[in-house]
C-alpha cells in the first residue's frame, strides 16, 4: 500500500472550506430550490408547494455543507461552490427569460 504525497492529501482548510459550505452552500442551495420553485409543478403559485420548497432549503444546504469538506483545499471548494453558483443562478435566470 502506497502512502499520499503531500499534494495528494487533502488540506485541513478548515475556515475557507466552512465559510465556502456555509455562504455559498447557502446561495445554492436557494438557487435550485428557486429553480423548482418556479419551474416545478404548478409554477410559483402552487399552495402546497411552499412548505416543501421552503424546507428543502435546509437539507440542501447542509449537504452541501457537508461535502464542502472533500475538497483538498478550501481555495478549490470556493472556486467550485462559487461556479456551481454561477451555472444554478444562470440556469434560473436563462429560463425565467426564456419563459
């Protein structure tokens, strides 16, 4: 069994890969719930889909939240939380125009 190099384990970041799961977690998880929100079934207007939406949030997050710590370092777990932020609230926009 082979040892990891050093650039192979991954970095204890803690700070930057916990403000990267918290404030961008958090952004995402808004987009995709905003995504379904919107573009789901029965649209925004639809009753019993505002519970639900509004406690997926949590969930997501947390996940999210959760994963952010795999990252080797936590400069990478911005950029990539940061990009996945980017292409959610894209995605969301491009089809509220488009709608």
């Amino acid at each position: 069994m082979n040892r990891l190099t050093a650039e192979q384990k991954i970095k204890p970041h803690w700070w930057l890969k916990t403000f990267a799961g918290a404030i961008l977690g958090f952004t995402f998880s808004y987009a995709i719930v905003a995504i379904f929100a919107w573009f789901g079934s029965g649209g925004i207007g639809a009753t019993a889909k505002i519970q639900f939406n509004m406690w997926m949030i949590s969930p997501i997050w947390l996940l999210v939240l959760s994963f952010s710590y795999l990252f080797k370092t936590g400069v990478k777990a911005i950029i990539y939380l940061l990009s996945f932020n980017i292409i959610a609230y894209s995605v969301f926009f491009f089809l509220r125009w488009v709608s």
